[in-house]
C-alpha cells in the first residue's frame, strides 16, 4: 500500500486524537512516524500507531508537560504521562535553549513512555550546530548476558555531530532485535531471525508471540549488555527505575554540547567532514560493498524517498490502522 505524505499524516493524526491525544501532540507523533518512514525503518514508522493505541486506551488522560527544575545547565522535566515522542522534543528544545546560553546542558525527563528514534531527536540538534546525545530506558524485556529473564528494556543510544554537510547521527539499540520489530512480525505473521528471543521457558525461539513473552537477548554480547545496563543507570538519573511490567515512566536523557565553545579556533563541522570522507575512502573489505557512515543509509533513503513523494505500508498493518480511525 502507497500513501502520499499527506494521507499518512492525516492517517496517524486522525487513529491518535480517536483515541484522546491532543491534537498537536497527534501532530508531533505523526511528523516523527512518517520521518522514520521516509528513513526506512518500518517498524518505527506507521505499524508503531497499533501499539501507542493501545497504550492510550490503557491510560488516564495526559497531563500537562512541566519543566520542574531549571538550574544553570540543568533542567528536568516531567512528562505528564505523555507520549516521549512528544516529551522528548521539549526536553531537547530546553537542552538547546540552556546550550546556547552556558555551552552545555543536560536535560533530563521522566513520567512519560514510548520514545520512538532516538536519532530524531540528536539529529535535531546536530541541525543547528551541536552535538547531542540521548539515551532512555524502557519497559523492560531484554535478559543481561548469559541470562533469560527480562530485565532492562531495549534501551537505545543516539549521538549526533554536526558536520559542514549532513550531521554524523549514530543510533543503535542494545538489544538484539527491537520491540517495535517483534511487534511488527507478530502483526505480519512472520518469524524472528534466529538467535534474537527465548520464550518463557529459557530456549531460543523465532515466534513473536513467544518472544514478547519471554526475552530479547543482548545485542553483542557483554559488551552490549554492559551498555544496556550504562543506559539504565541513566535512566535513573533522569528520575526513573527499573520500568517491570508498564509502559510508564521512561527515564530520559540528553546531553547537548556547543562544539565552537569547546574546541579553540573553532573548525569542528569541517573536521567532522573530513572524518566522513576519511571513513567512506577506506578500501573496502569486500569488493561487493563499500566502507558506510553510520545514519548515512537512513538519509540517503529519506531522499529518494522526498523525491517519490510517497511511502509504502504493508496491506495487513494498514487494514489493522483504518479500523482505529473507524
């Protein structure tokens, strides 16, 4: 199925303000799916309305967005129970706000769920000539290495760089497959990829449903499980803890950095620059691929995808997200 960006905005605004979001919160959340879209990433596109629907019939209604403590290059944040994909703007809006001010800041939130891409936000930023870096914690579904029970969320780390042409963005998660994924097979009927989830009984498993009720496993072994864990203890310096059951109180972390007040004489996007041409000229290990700059692919897809105009959704999600706004 093709929509045109319109349909797809019009689509998500409509299926969140059915089910009692703000309508320009609606707006906020649609803008962020039909980016992740255009970048490629289907599982944090469109398919993510079936689960914040969910969400949003589960849930009283949101309160306001607060910031409650504002200190020099510190400020927190408390999300009102909204959607983070929402709350997390503010909190990186505050984040530049305080940087451009003091040179540094660090932005915290808590009460909210549900971030989306982590490389939406640091990329905002990145925009406007900083460095930034987020990391939040989520409900909890990914084992600590060489365990099965679930215990930290997914727990996704972004950072972006400015640079004198597109911004360096590196996004990566710490869990071997990602919620949004499982979700979007199990509305697919498809598999898992081997190796990614144990079902509730220890053992791997390629069933979706099993895997959302067992554990994902870590991604690269210790060393990703050790940067899960660094995630989650940020998370509870944002003010959250460890998120058991509930979609609910995610900790929120930014860190934004003016680069020209840090390094003498200036010249830092132009050597972020140079560092991506450095990167992409090495000789390639294989002949049959060439030598890639993380987050690069992501908007190299967003624009071909500018220029098509439209976006591709799968028949069967799509058919599940005409019956919310119905």
């Amino acid at each position: 199925m093709q929509l045109t960006f319109q349909q797809a905005i019009e689509l998500a605004v409509i299926s969140l303000t059915r089910y009692g979001m703000a309508a320009d919160n609606a707006r906020q959340v649609a803008d962020h799916l039909l980016e992740a879209a255009l970048c490629g990433h289907e599982f944090s596109s469109l398919p993510r309305l079936l689960a914040i629907v969910e969400e949003l019939k589960a849930k009283p209604p949101a309160g306001p967005i607060l910031v409650s403590r504002d200190d020099g290059c510190c400020a927190h944040i408390d999300g009102g129970d909204n959607i983070a994909y929402v709350v997390s703007l503010r909190a990186v809006n505050k984040a530049m706000e305080i940087c451009r001010r003091q040179g540094v800041a660090v932005v915290t939130a808590n009460n909210t769920w549900f971030s989306g891409r982590c490389a939406y936000y640091v990329e905002r930023a990145a925009r406007q000539g900083f460095v930034a870096m987020h990391t939040t914690n989520t409900t909890a579904r990914v084992a600590p290495f060489g365990g099965t029970d679930r215990l930290m969320g997914t727990n996704p780390f972004a950072i972006a760089f400015p640079s004198t042409d597109d911004p360096v963005v590196i996004d990566i998660g710490t869990s071997a497959i990602t919620w949004g994924d499982v979700v979007l097979a199990r509305a697919k009927g498809e598999s898992l990829p081997p190796g990614v989830a144990v079902g509730t009984d220890g053992r791997i498993t390629l069933d979706a449903n099993a895997a959302l009720e067992g554990a994902f496993l870590p991604w690269g072994g210790p060393r990703g499980s050790a940067l899960a864990l660094a995630v989650q203890l940020l998370g509870i310096l944002a003010g959250s803890q460890v998120v058991i059951n509930d979609t609910c109180n995610y900790g929120l972390f930014f860190v934004v950095i003016d680069p020209e007040r840090v390094i003498p004489g200036g010249g830092f996007k132009a050597q972020v620059s140079a560092l991506r041409r450095a990167v992409l000229a090495t000789r390639p290990l294989s002949s049959e691929s060439a030598v890639r700059v993380p987050g690069d692919g992501s908007q190299a897809r967003r624009k071909q995808a500018l220029q098509s105009g439209v976006i591709t959704l799968d028949d069967k999600v799509y058919a599940r997200i005409l019956e919310l706004t119905s």
